[in-house]
C-alpha cells in the first residue's frame, strides 16, 4: 500500500473527556479503553522532557526531542512499556496567540515524522508555525520507537530481483516460499508483542502524545495511511478533536481494509502511469522516448528487457519498477525518471542506478518500515488465507493493470500467512454534531490512496469539508505544490475556517522537462515539496 511514503502548555485535563467512550456508545468502557484513559492521565501528569536531540535524528539545533510512554498492550497499561520518541519546534507567536501543538504523520505504516519540525524554517509554513508547536514522532515499532524487524536487514535489501508481470508457477511458488519466511521471522523477532502492532493501538497512542504534549484536544494533520488511523482516533475520541486535516485518504469502508483497497490501488496506478507516460511522450524533444504514450510503453519495456538480460549493477526488473513507481506516487520524479530511460538507451546507465539501486546505508530503515507496514496491515484485518484466492483476483486485474498488481500482491502476501490473531476493522464514523469541522484533501488522480476514499471518508464523518485537487495525481498534497490547497490547510489551521461542504482546486503546474544535458548546465528542475 506505501511506495518504495500533539500540544503545548500543560493544564488540567478534562478527565472525563479522556474516558469517554465512542461516539454513541452507552457501552461500557472495555479494558483497553481503561487503560488509554489512565495512561492519558498519568501522561498529562508527566509531560515529555524536551532537550538535544540525539545525533542519530540527524535534525539541527532548533528541534528538541523528548519521548512518551505508552504500554505495549492498554489492556495491561502498567506491563512492558514503549517509549515513542517525539520531536518539536515551538510556536513562534507570543504566547497569547499560540494554538497549541500540531502533530503530523506521513502514513506508511511504518514511516516517521521526525523530520516534521524543520517545516516551521520554509516560507509556506510561517503562518502555520507561529501558531502551532509542529511535532513529530516516530510511532510504535518505528526507528528508535521499540524498533520491529522482520529479517536481516542485507537480505531484504539483496538486489537485483525480479519483477515479471506475468509470473509463472514457479515464480509464484518461491514468492509464496518467501511470503511464509516472512511472516515467520516477523513472529521470531517480535514473539508475543507482534499483535500488538496495529492501527487502534496508533490512534490509542496519540491519544497519549495528546496528553504527553498538554493538550486538552487534538490538532492533527495525517497524510496517506495517517488518515486511517486518524479516522479510527476520531472513532475512538470524537471528543478529543479540536481540528483533523486528512490528507490523501485511505478508503475506511472495513469492507476494504485492506485486501480490496490494495486491489484497487493497483489499478488506480495503471492510470496513473499512463499519466507519466503522456506526460514523457508531450516531451519526445526532450527524451526521445516516444511520441505517445504507447511509444513510450515500449521504450520502457526495451528498459526492462535489457536488464533482465544484464542488471545494471544491483538494479535488476524489480529496481526499475519499483524507482518508476516513485513516479506514480509524485509528478516531481517525472523528469528524473524519464531521463534515466532516455540515458539508459543511449547506453549511459548511470542516472538509471544513481536513482534505483538500493542504498546500504538505508538498508535497515527500510527493513524496518516494511516490517511495521506489514505487522499493521496484516493485524489490522483478516486476509484471504488460500493463495488461490490471490492468484484469481490478481491474475484478473493484472490483465488489465499490470504495471503494478504483482509486485503490489508480493508486498502483502505475508498476511496470507499470519501468524498472529487478525483484527476486525474498525467501523470508522461519527454521529451528527459530535465532531468538530474537519478537513479532507485529495487529488483526483492520486493512485495510491484513489479519490474515493475521500469520498467515502466524508460519508461518514458528519461536517467534514473535502477540497479537491482536479486533474492531478500527486500523492500527499498538503504544502506542496498547489498555492489553492495550501490556502485552505492554512486557513483551516490558523483560522479555523473551511468551505461550505465541498471545494476544488485546479491542478498545480506540470513538472518542467530537463535532460540531463541541462541538469549538468545547471537549469534548475522542479522541486520536490516540502511534505
């Protein structure tokens, strides 16, 4: 589902808006939700200590870090503890202005937002970070947060690999060989923790940061898998919102969590790549790929032909496809990538393994985001178990979606195999007037998170406001590239503000084309934004 991507002061809280149960639940409180509510208290008793970040944070002087407490399991809140490590640049407002803090997540499963805090020195957050604390954190299982593996992170990171889209029995064979090894170094390495990754316990433990931070209620901003488990927070604590941007949705029907939603993302991204692919062909001067998309098609598949034949280095079929994803996800790769084609049939392979071999150095955060991203997602819900199943639903789609519908089933098959309990979804949604307005973004092309999930989230959730990127795919579009988006996020974080109901935006700017020939002259190419 992922590609190759909160609060200040501390006061008195409102304790009987830590245990309230979901919205129009008369039930009572289960064990789990007991014990989020004493963890909740002891938190806003024991605020994070913020100081120096560790060296291994990489972040500069200005951000602090701290970490929080939560229990592995909140049906025993007092056992085995993880400490979630947090990180923070402080309001720059006097302090009669300041909101309180914002907390961010970039989605995954498995990704972090410690990183986040140094938005607050880009132009097109000023107004944002005067107001807010912006935190970050990384969530359970993540780098320094109680780290899950499931595999040697070299053996993960072995490359060049296959990537046939049309697989034989054989191949299918030793992938499910791979699926079952996976999914049992994952319940090796974690032993009885591993049920215990999952998107209730996500939203459990921001409930906690809530508190950690003095919050009496929540400022959030969750892009991609972060609108999920920020739709289960607003499940479980409708009264705990005070403002939700959701940005680039994942479809919350429990329906499709997450065997159809990963179905449906792969043939969202066959349109998606025929969009790179027009894109590439309206600049044939440029690249010289071809002059429409079709043409484009088979330069590529003449790139993929050729490194079957003989991987360049340690990029091999499934390199290539999984660097040309990247482009499926942001339009910003869509010069790069289009060069390194190019080059590559020109016999210059460099931009090609300059942007598709695996990285050593980056071997075991990537391990480690894999891990936490099939823990949560194979927790989160049941999977077929009969890989016949897989073969039928994949075979199909992969007819007519074949860019990205085996590798896509590759990625997920360990939940075939699952060695732990499985979940059932949360049914995400919200009675009438017991949420505050909330905000949805969405691109109406974006493949990994298809737009009717945007759709869908707003169904269920009363009040809320969806503005729409028309035409575009970019996945993740709050402060990017659209000046009209980010005039909405701002004006609902600073002011509170949103549209009647629904709103559009035009698409931003097509990415500027540049060959490599201007790239080493120095022309300046599109640049990535800052989420």
């Amino acid at each position: 589902m992922r590609a190759v991507a909160l609060y200040g002061t501390l006061g008195s809280l409102v304790l009987s808006a830590l245990v309230a149960a979901p919205a129009g639940s008369a039930e009572p409180l289960d064990a789990e939700a007991r014990g989020v509510a004493a963890v909740a208290r002891r938190a806003a008793e024991t605020p994070i200590t913020f100081g120096r970040c560790p060296a291994s944070e990489s972040l500069p002087a200005s951000v602090q870090c701290g970490t929080v407490k939560v229990p592995l399991d909140y049906a025993n809140p007092t056992g085995r503890q993880i400490a979630l490590t947090v990180s923070r640049v402080k309001a720059r407002a006097r302090r009669a202005d300041r909101q309180g803090a914002l907390v961010f997540n970039p989605g995954g499963p498995g990704a972090s937002s410690m990183y986040f805090p140094m938005v607050s020195a880009l132009p097109g957050w000023k107004r944002i970070a005067a107001a807010y604390d912006l935190v970050g954190y990384a969530p359970r299982g993540v780098a320094r947060s109680a780290p899950l593996s499931c595999q040697d992170p070299a053996d993960f990171a072995k490359a060049p690999t296959e990537s046939p889209s049309n697989p034989s029995d054989s191949y299918k064979k030793e992938r499910i060989a791979q699926a079952q090894a996976y999914a049992q170094g994952c319940a090796r390495n974690a032993g009885d923790a591993l049920p215990f990754y999952n998107s209730i316990n996500n939203a459990r433990d921001l409930d906690v940061l809530r508190a950690a931070l003095g919050e009496k209620k929540l400022t959030f901003l969750g892009s991609s898998y972060g609108t999920y488990f920020g739709a289960v927070y607003a499940t479980l604590f409708p009264t705990h919102i005070r403002r939700m941007v959701f940005d680039s949705v994942v479809n919350p029907d429990p329906q499709q969590i997450w065997y159809r939603n990963n179905l449906d993302q792969s043939l969202a991204f066959e349109s998606r790549w025929q969009d790179f692919r027009t894109w590439v062909a309206k600049h044939d001067a440029v690249y010289h790929l071809g002059s429409t998309a079709e043409e484009v098609l088979e330069s590529y598949e003449k790139v993929r032909a050729g490194l079957t034949r003989q991987p360049a280095g340690t990029v091999g079929p499934a390199q290539l496809q999984a660097a040309i994803l990247k482009a499926g996800y942001y339009d910003d790769y869509w010069s790069s990538r289009a060069t390194a084609l190019s080059e590559y049939l020109k016999g210059n392979t460099k931009p090609l393994i300059e942007q598709a071999a695996p990285k050593p150095e980056s071997a075991r955060g990537d391990e480690n985001g894999n891990a936490v991203y099939t823990a949560v997602l194979c927790n989160d819900a049941a999977w077929p178990t009969d890989f016949g199943t897989w073969d039928r639903d994949n075979s199909k789609l992969a007819a007519v979606a074949p860019f990205e519908t085996w590798d896509n089933a590759w990625m997920n098959l360990p939940c075939a195999y699952w060695p732990a309990p499985q979940q059932k979804p949360v049914d995400v949604r919200a009675e009438e007037g017991t949420l505050p307005p909330t905000l949805i973004l969405a691109a109406e092309r974006d493949a990994a998170t298809p737009y009717n999930g945007a759709l869908e989230l707003q169904r269920r959730l009363p009040g809320s406001v969806l503005v729409t990127e028309k035409g575009a795919g970019t996945h993740g579009i709050a402060g990017g590239a659209n000046a009209c988006v980010n005039g909405y996020l701002e004006d609902y974080l600073v002011n509170g503000r949103t549209p009647v109901r629904r709103a559009e935006c035009a698409p931003h700017q097509e990415p500027n084309p540049v060959s490599l020939d201007e790239r080493t002259a120095g022309r300046p190419g599109h640049v990535m934004p800052a989420l």
